[in-house]
C-alpha cells in the first residue's frame, strides 16, 4: 500500500504498520499497538463474562457486546467492544478485521448496560466522516483516556490534526460501525441465566 497525504503535510504508511506518520519526521503520530493475541483473547473472555454477569458494573456504560453471524463462515461471534456517541449517533471504533462482517450493513444484538437488543450494524465507508469521528472522541477523551477508549496511541510530541486522522483511517485502518437499536430490549442477561 502507498503512502497517502493529507493537508498539513503529514501522510499515513502502509504495509500494515498501523501507524500514520509526520511526513517531515518520519515519526509515528498515531498508532494502534495491540497486545500479543493470547492476551487479547483472555481479555475478551473477561469482558464477556463481566458483560454477561448479574453486575457488569460501570464499564457496562461504554462497553458492550456485539453478536453477529460472520458473513463468509456463517459463525456465531460475541465480541467486546466499546460504544460511542458520535454526532447523536452510537458507533463502534475499531481496526479489527471483523468489521468487515458489516460492509453494506447486517443485523446483529448487543448486549449492552445489561440488556440484549436487536441491532443492525453498519461499516462506516466515508473515510471522511470516519476521521471526523475519531478527532470528536479523540477531542472528548483526551489522550489518555482515548488511549483505552479508542486503542489509539497518538506521539506525544504531537497535537493529532483532522489530517493525522483521515491518514490514520487509510493507514492503519481505523474504522466505525453505526450501530442502530431496532426496538427495545429482548432479554435482559442479568435475569435470563
């Protein structure tokens, strides 16, 4: 994959490095660093079993649960994720692969603040609005926070631009998925155990 700039003189690398990077340093300004997989996957499990418990707690308020059959396996996944409020809209931020279960959009559940609802999600493919959306919660949370948040690590020497995100989104790739509530909620997984 090539390089692509934006304005301000800062463009994305590619080959899945997952980072964008000042064109003028060389130096990341964004990244996405995930841990080794054994790690992810022990947390995942974790989460699952706290979302699903008779008390997830306060991370039950921006963490939730996406359940959805793969597109091309035809499998049952339950996966962590975080939600976000972007332009009155509640979207996931990922990088992760199985994003691409939603291109063109597909009908799902979440199990989120303790109930489990019918959604549809939907991969966002405006590479500008998806920028647009990171720099809002990046704005929101603050660095630390957005580092959790977003799993997102921005050089500290650097204030990220509109620009570093649109870079990030084709660089790394950073992506959101609408996730729209269909109706109330089905079950409510504190009780339906």
């Amino acid at each position: 994959m090539s390089a692509g700039t934006g304005t301000g003189g800062r463009a994305a690398t590619g080959g899945g490095t997952g980072r964008s990077a000042d064109a003028g340093t060389g130096l990341p300004v964004i990244s996405r660093v995930l841990p080794p997989v054994v790690e992810r996957a022990a947390a995942n499990a974790r989460m699952v079993a706290l979302l699903t418990g008779p008390e997830p707690g306060p991370v039950a308020e921006h963490l939730a649960l996406l359940h959805f059959t793969g597109r091309r396996s035809g499998a049952a996944h339950t996966v962590p994720a975080g939600l976000h409020r972007v332009g009155g809209g509640l979207f996931v931020a990922t990088g992760s692969s199985w994003r691409h279960n939603f291109a063109g959009g597909a009908p799902g559940e979440i199990t989120w603040r303790g109930n489990r609802s019918p959604v549809r999600f939907t991969l966002v493919t405006d590479g500008e609005r998806t920028a647009c959306g990171y720099h809002e919660l990046y704005e929101r949370y603050g660095p630390e926070a957005a580092q959790r948040r977003l799993g997102i690590t921005v050089d500290a020497a650097a204030t990220p631009t509109p620009a570093d995100f649109r870079a990030a989104v084709t660089g790394i790739p950073l992506a959101l998925v609408a996730v729209d509530l269909l109706t109330a909620s089905v079950t409510n997984e504190r009780t339906s155990r």
